[in-house]
C-alpha cells in the first residue's frame, strides 16, 4: 500500500468535504455539524467512536501499541472576506486557521486506513477534538480517555510561512507557552480640568505598559526567546472626566518555565512600584494558559523520515511563539507537531492565519493526508 497513491485517488473527496466544513464554521464546543459528519463516516468505516462531548476518539485495528492523529475542528469568530464558492455561509464566522483542512486530512487517512485495517502494525486511534482555539479542547480530550494506551501522537496543522507542499519539522520546541494576565489599575477619579485633585490611573497604566517592554528587552537573555504584549485597555466614558480605573490585560509566550517565572515576576514588580511611586493600588491575575509545544526528537525523527519515504520534501520550521494545545498531549505522550505549507503567492493564498482572507492551498490536502497514513502504518 502506497499512502501517496491512496491519497491521491481521493484527492477530490478531501477537498470536498474541507469546502463543506469551510461552509459551516462552528465555534469550540459547538461542532455539532462538523462531528456528526465525521461520526457517520467513521462509523460506516467500521472504527470504534467514543464521544467526548463534540469531540470524537475513534479505534480501530489490533496490536500492542497505539499511534494517535489528532485533528482539531473548531473554527474562529472572524468575519470572512474571501470571494470564493466555498466562503462561510454562518455571518462572524470562519475557518480561518485552517481547521477544516485538519479534519478533511484526517478523515481521508481515517478512509485510507480502514480499507487497510488489515495491515496495520499496530492500533490507531483518530481525536478529532473540539475548541483549541483558546478552549483546551485538549485537555477536554485527554480527561475523556483520548490518551490512554496510546504511545505515540501526532498532530498536522497547515502553515501559512512555509511554501505549498513543504514538510516542515521540528525537533524539540516548536511553539511557545502562552499566559494571560489581567490587571485593574485602582486611582481617583475627578475632573479633566483639576489632575492634580485626582490620581490618574491612565498615564500610570502607560508606564506600566511601557515598563513591561523592557522585561524581554532587558531582562531576558538576548539569546532566549520571549514575549510580552498587552491587548487590551480599557478606562473611561467621557472626554473630560479621569476615570477611577484603568482595566487592560495581555499575553506573554514563553518556550522554558525559567522565562515563564521570569515575566511574572516582573509583570508584578512592575505594577508594584509603579502604582507605589503614584499613590495608586492594583489588581493582577496571572496565570499560564498552556505550556509549549516541544517535539520529543526520537518521533520527529520517525516523522521525517516517513515524510521522505513519501518523497515529499522535508525543511526544519522555524520556532513560533504562536500557541497550540497539542501541547498538552506531548506533555503526556510522546509525539511531534507537523507543518504541512500552504502558501502560494501565484494563487494569492498568502494571508497569515486567523485573518479574514486566510485561504489554504487545497491542492496539497492529499499529502497531509498521506503522512497521516504513513505514521499509521509506522511500526513503533
């Protein structure tokens, strides 16, 4: 069995099935569509379905060990501006990270691999997971029995910074942890006309924003990776009146726990002595939202050289600090998180992901597809 050539024979039905899904977006834990469809398949191939919520963990063939594919199917509140016979039809929402094209591949391998059942190595598990666009639809995966038995994993997602066709793989890290903080600057409200009759929580939330800058910039070892960026402010109704407080919140990514501690302990340090110095008090929630994503090197090795064997061609890709809850899995068990490229600037699909024109390259679906079976069929 060749996974190339099975691939290819259902070329079209891949694309199909990521137009339909791209049709119909549907936010974390709201795929009830989009599950549905791939249950009933899954069932008529004869896999084994566990439902974990909108989710779906589906077996099939024997062996003494496990190779788990994830695909994630939640789609993003993005209104979306492509004028193509596939755009979105559900207004404020759109596949724009490519999730539809995950669970197109990962359907087309779960076809491929039943009609092989018979000469499969080893048993293969399918999670087809809900809401990793900030919900940790993972860990929602992994409380429902996804991981359990299973010894190896991968996931596959397509990638806007590498060309059309390219394998991209990475041992070690590859995507960054990421942590939110939330802060409430607590002043003196009073009128635009008497400052000095007030304590301005706004240009003490500028220094501290500005402050926070200086954490990478500063503290951080120029040669270690780290980010610090605040996305929301908010203070105020009226043009002349200083408010009572200053509300803004932020990300910061991080790829080793020595960074993490480093810019949370600076993000209070920061609040503490710039609200001191200001007569003013405040507010800080911080906490991580999910750790990096780091590759265990012996399955990105496997990974690659099953890319090669396909003849499909390989690069290292480039470490991010864009976040994935895949990482949750390789915490657990042993695996790697695959870039397969989409950009193509003759076809004009080269917007990044999460915008409002970001398109895939569906010519490519296939071989995704094919790595998928070939880890399948991967002795380990």
């Amino acid at each position: 069995m060749n996974p190339l050539e099975e691939a290819l024979k259902i070329k079209d039905q891949i694309i199909a099935w990521r137009r339909d899904f791209h049709m119909y977006p549907e936010l974390g834990y709201e795929e009830e569509r989009t599950s549905k469809i791939v249950e009933e398949h899954l069932r008529e191939w004869g896999y084994i379905i566990k439902r974990v919520g909108t989710g779906i963990i589906a077996d099939i063939g024997e062996g003494e060990k496990t190779i788990a594919l994830r695909a994630d199917m939640d789609a993003l509140p993005v209104q979306e501006e492509n004028d193509v016979p596939y755009k979105s039809k559900i207004p404020g929402k759109m596949h724009a990270c490519g999730h539809d094209a995950h669970t197109a591949m990962l359907l087309g391998a779960a076809k491929i691999i039943a009609e092989h059942r018979d000469e499969l190595p080893n048993r293969v598990r399918l999670i087809f997971q809900p809401a990793e666009e900030g919900g940790n639809g993972a860990l929602k995966m992994i409380e429902g029995g996804a991981l359990e038995g299973v010894n190896a994993i991968f996931g596959l997602h397509v990638w806007m910074e590498l060309p059309s066709g390219v394998v991209g793989i990475r041992e070690g890290p590859f995507m960054a942890g990421v942590g939110r903080f939330d802060v409430e600057i607590l002043g003196k409200g009073g009128h635009g006309a008497s400052p000095h009759e007030t304590i301005d929580p706004i240009p003490i939330a500028a220094q501290a924003v500005l402050a926070f800058q200086t954490i990478i910039s500063r503290n951080l070892n120029p040669l270690e990776s780290g980010v610090v960026s605040v996305g929301s402010i908010k203070a105020g109704e009226a043009f002349n009146v200083i408010p009572e407080r200053v509300y803004m919140s932020g990300t910061y990514r991080f790829f080793t726990p020595e960074t993490k501690s480093l810019v949370e302990k600076r993000i209070e340090e920061i609040l503490k002595g710039i609200t001191l110095a200001n007569n003013a008090s405040y507010k800080l929630k911080i906490e991580e939202v999910g750790p990096p994503t780091i590759n265990n090197p012996q399955m990105a090795s496997l990974a690659k050289r099953v890319a090669q064997n396909l003849e499909l061609k390989v690069e290292e890709v480039p470490k991010t600090m864009g976040a994935e809850d895949f990482a949750f899995y390789l915490q657990k068990v042993p695996g790697a998180f695959i870039a397969l490229g989409i950009r193509n600037e003759e076809k004009g699909i080269v917007y990044p992901h999460h915008h409002p024109k970001f398109d895939v390259d569906e010519d490519v679906l296939h071989l995704g597809t094919a790595l998928e079976v070939g880890l399948a069929f991967e002795r380990i």
